[in-house]
C-alpha cells in the first residue's frame, strides 16, 4: 500500500510541476498535449475538444478599433495562427480558471520546443501583443513586462511603427476608448474619498490620470503600495482609455504600472 500511494503522490507532484519548469508563476497544469484545432479571429485558441482558450496577459492589435492600420492587426492574428494552430500544448491555469464567456484563462506553453515553449512571450517578443495585467493573474507580469520590452527595443512588429508607440499624457485625449501605454511624470497624488488620483497635469479636472478606485486600493494596500508614492516619479500605465473630466486609465493593481524613473 505505501508503494502504491508513493507512486500516487510522485505522479501528483510531476503534474504540479509541470508548468514550473517552463515558468514559475503560470501556475498548475489544467491540461497537457492538448491540440490546438484553430485561432478565432478574437485571438482565442480552440481545442479538438470544443474548449475555448483566452491568452492570459496578452492584448492583440485591434487594427481600427485601436486607431491604427488593420494590416498590423492582421499580422498579429497570421503570427498568432502560425504558432499555435495544429500543434500540441499545455495549459496552465489558476483559479478562476473560466472568464465570463466560458473560456479557460491560461498560460500557454509548447511541450518540448526547442526555441520558446512560451507562447504569450513569444509574442510579445515578437511585437505582436501588448502585456495587460488582469488583477487576479499578476504572478508572471515581471516575465511578460520583459518580453515586450525587448520587442519595443527591438522595434519589431508593432512597434516598428508610431501606431503602437507608448504615449504621452498631453497626445492620450485622441485615443479615447482604445487599449494604450502611457509614460509620464505623476505631479500629485492623492486619495480623496477611498479613490486614488495620479495627476499628470496641472488642472486635474482636464489633463490625464491614473485613478484606483476603492475596491483596488485594498490591493495596494496588501502589497505594502500606498499610491500617493508615486507623486514625482515617472511611470508607465496601461489600459483602456476612458473620459473622467479629462482623459483617464483605471488601474487595478500594482503590476499596472511600471515606474520608469525615480523623482527629478
């Protein structure tokens, strides 16, 4: 009997690990060697078992919708469908593993690739995607943050040309209801009534912020972040674009943004 449950707890313990030797943040295997039947055209991978797959961290061109020329997202989407169509992969999910469309939140790896088992770095080091950081998946922002960074760097894919650029706080007004990066230089920050306002210009009821609302703050207070801290420092902040006076990302967790540079 203990042969039995030693061989039990060994095989648990290697399905445990599995994803931890391609990356350990992504969490535990859901599913392994599974096929990969076709991309949508929303970028979801779909299994030879009807399951849908959303890409955890990872943002695609959205041509138009993003104000920019359709080709790029077009690219992306060939990129995408030349990685993962017909192959085998791993999928590595934590809890809650289902969005609200029924789709597994994962991580994807490719077992035994000799290049990059990784298929959300894959591409962003290719410039396909852009990272967004769901609050409840922060554990591989660090990994992925790199991946596109080396892509900017490299000006490959998208950011070969202006349409993707990371954008300043004076240009974002344009670009309201679209997924964009913006850096600046935070000149206040203040909490007033359990939100955070990081202001980037001096009429705060016209230029562009950073706000945390109530229910996210409490995130920033279990990572030891008190939001008023970035008053001086530049920073990097993504999201979607919305209107609050001013132009305005809502920022859900720490790993939302990106400090660039210590106070001038």
């Amino acid at each position: 009997m203990r042969g039995l449950w030693t061989g039990v707890l060994a095989a648990v313990l290697a399905a445990s690990t599995h994803a931890l030797a391609f990356a350990p943040c992504a969490g535990p295997v859901e599913a392994k060697n599974v096929h990969v039947l076709r991309v949508e055209k929303n970028a979801d991978l779909v299994l030879a078992d009807g399951r849908a797959v959303r890409l955890e961290g990872v943002i695609l061109p959205a041509g138009d919708r993003d104000h920019a020329p359709n080709y790029l997202a077009d690219q992306a989407l060939a990129g995408l469908t030349d990685l993962a169509r017909n192959r085998d992969v791993t999928l590595a999910v934590f809890v809650p593993k289902e969005d609200r469309y029924g789709r597994l939140r994962a991580e994807v790896f490719f077992p035994g690739a000799t290049d990059e088992p990784w298929l959300q770095i894959a591409l962003l080091r290719r410039g396909l995607a852009r990272v967004t950081i769901a609050p409840d998946r922060r554990e591989c922002a660090p990994e992925l943050y790199a991946a596109e960074a080396y892509a900017r760097r490299k000006h490959y894919g998208i950011w070969s040309s202006g349409f993707y650029d990371v954008r300043t706080p004076d240009e974002i007004g344009g670009f309201i209801g679209t997924f964009q990066i913006v850096e600046g230089k935070v000149l206040s920050a203040r909490v007033k009534d359990g939100r955070a306002y990081l202001d980037f210009g001096r009429d705060w009821r016209r230029d562009f912020k950073v706000t945390i609302s109530p229910d996210d703050m409490k995130r920033f207070r279990d990572t030891g972040v008190d939001p008023r801290t970035y008053e001086g420092l530049t920073i990097r902040a993504r999201g979607f674009v919305d209107e609050l006076g001013g132009p305005e990302i809502e920022v859900a967790s720490p790993e939302g943004i990106e400090v660039v540079q210590g106070p001038q």
